[in-house]
C-alpha cells in the first residue's frame, strides 16, 4: 500500500470526492463533531486569508484514509501559534498516513511563521503514543458529551423570569451584530490553550454565522430588557444530528441560570424538528458548563487530549 498526503482539490468534480472522503474520515474518528461534504467545502473557501488554512488528506489507492486541517490563530493576540489536527480512519492505523500528514502539517506551518503547534489528540493508548513519539506534550483534555434526543427526557420548558424572552437566532437574520458582540464576550471567557479574540464581523459573520451546519432558526437567543444576554448556537447535519456550536452568557448576566434557559429551548425545538441525537463539547475544567450538561442528561461519549510542540 502507498500512502501519499496531498491538499484537497479545487475543480468541481474532483473536490467533491474529496470533500466526500473528508468528511467520512472525520465522523467514523470524532462522530461528535459534525462534517459534511458542504461543510469542508465551506471551511475551505472562507478561510481567513491570515490563518493559512489548509485541508490535507492522506490517500491509499485512492481512498481517502486520513485527515489535517493545518493553520495558524490568526485571531490569537499572541503570534505564532498554530494547530494540526489529525485523525486516521480506525481501520487503517498502521499505515503511516498519521506520521506522513503530522509532517507534512508542521512544514506548512513552519513555513507560515509558527512557532508552536497544538494538536488534539483522541485519548486512546495508540494516538497518545503518536503524540508523544513525535515530540508532542499532553496540556488539557476536553469531552465530547451525547445527549439521546429521540428516546431520551429534556427538562421541561420553564416560563422565563421577569424581563427575560427566548427567540430564535432567525430574529437577526439581517443584522447579526449584537450576537456577534455576545460571542466576541463568551469565547473571550472560554477555557483553553490558545485565547481568541472577535474583531472582524463581516468575517465572523462568513465563517460562522452563515456556515451551512448552522441553524439560525434553531438558535436560541435570551434577551433581557430586548437585549440579548445568552445564546445557544444550533448545528446540524440534515441528518438527525444536533450540535451545541457555543452556548454562552454575559458577564453581567452569569449566575442567573440564563444559559441552561437558552439551551432548553433550542434542544426542544431541535427535538420537534426532527433531530434525534444532540452532541456538545466541553473542556474538562468548564464545570459550569460540565454541570449545565450534566443537568440534561448528557454523557460522556468521548475525549481528546490537547498537545503542543514548539517547532524550530
């Protein structure tokens, strides 16, 4: 067998296949994270000039067997700092297509200027001892949690406190700025190795707001006083299958139980719609968050190990 590791192709017929292949690898590796053919389309295309994203794929006899999704934090105050995320289909381990798409992963970064790279790692014995042969040091871990939509129980629907109203995310359909502000405030807050920091809105609005695994309409907003104050961001597959994108609060609303109400209403409304499996991902020392999940009935389904080398 010969494993050669090239970047996805761009014309029309080929990429597709590509596409195809990329997303396949991704759900039997991380079925927690939701992947389609659109959704590798649509990373690749609206990458920010400045994170030098690549999509990398290893081949064997035309067969897609594993993945990389390559770049730099460009939205980071702190400079240099990179990430190569790899993952090999569970059947071909063994094959040295891990080893050939680390290495060629770290040359593209070196190459664009970083000078650490972070890698999430599946913790399995096998992928552990990857990371550590090639050089890669554990920092911390993060769950994936599932929640059983189609046979499982939801907390009731509770009415909303005094000045508190749940709307859908469609409602800033046209002018998503305020939500913008209140992901920009919570992913400021959020646990983690590589801090981030919302600047560009027209690029937040591309990436994310308008990314094809996101539904505006499932997205559930809380608004205090017609402001919004906490939000749960919906994802989904069209098959069945539900994600958490970020589920946040504003610093002057924490405490409040603002969060979880959001939450709620967005996993009902995603039940009603037709999806049968919810998925979410939490760092492991995010217990407000673990404690939220909890509270729902979410279960530990899987989870990864943060790495990190310094290149150079």
């Amino acid at each position: 067998m010969t494993v050669i590791v090239r970047a996805l192709r761009t014309d029309a017929v080929t990429a597709a296949a590509d596409d195809a292949g990329f997303a396949a690898v991704r759900r039997a590796c991380v079925p927690a994270m939701l992947a389609t053919p659109e959704s590798v389309s649509f990373d690749r295309a609206h990458a920010h000039p400045d994170s030098r994203y690549r999509q990398l794929i290893a081949e064997a006899d035309g067969e897609v067997i594993g993945t990389a999704q390559v770049g730099i934090a460009y939205d980071s105050p702190e400079p240099g700092q990179g990430f190569a995320n790899v993952y090999v289909h569970p059947r071909r381990l063994g094959t040295g297509a891990g080893t050939l798409l680390l290495r060629t992963a770290e040359e593209h970064l070196a190459d664009a200027g970083a000078t650490t790279v972070y890698s999430w790692v599946l913790d399995e014995p096998a992928n552990l001892a990857f990371a550590a042969r090639h050089g890669y040091r554990a920092s911390r871990r993060a769950h994936f949690l599932r929640l059983d939509l189609a046979h499982g129980t939801l907390p009731p629907r509770r009415e909303p406190p005094a000045g508190v109203e749940l709307v859908s995310g469609s409602v800033y359909a046209d002018d998503a700025r305020p939500l913008f502000a209140l992901d920009a405030e919570t992913v400021a807050d959020e646990p983690g190795d590589v801090a981030a920091e919302f600047t560009d809105y027209e690029h937040w609005l591309a990436e994310t707001w308008h990314h094809p695994l996101v539904s505006q309409e499932l997205t559930t907003v809380a608004l205090v006083d017609g402001r919004p104050a906490a939000f749960s961001l919906a994802r989904t597959d069209g098959a069945g299958r539900y994600a958490s994108g970020m589920t946040g609060t504003a610093r002057a609303h924490r405490g409040r139980g603002l969060a979880k109400l959001a939450k709620n209403d967005s996993l009902h409304r995603a039940r009603a719609a037709g999806c049968t499996e919810a998925f979410t991902g939490n760092d492991a020392g995010n217990e407000p968050m673990l404690a939220i999940n909890d509270w729902f009935g979410y279960e530990v389904c899987g989870t990864e190990v943060r790495h990190v080398r310094d290149l150079g």
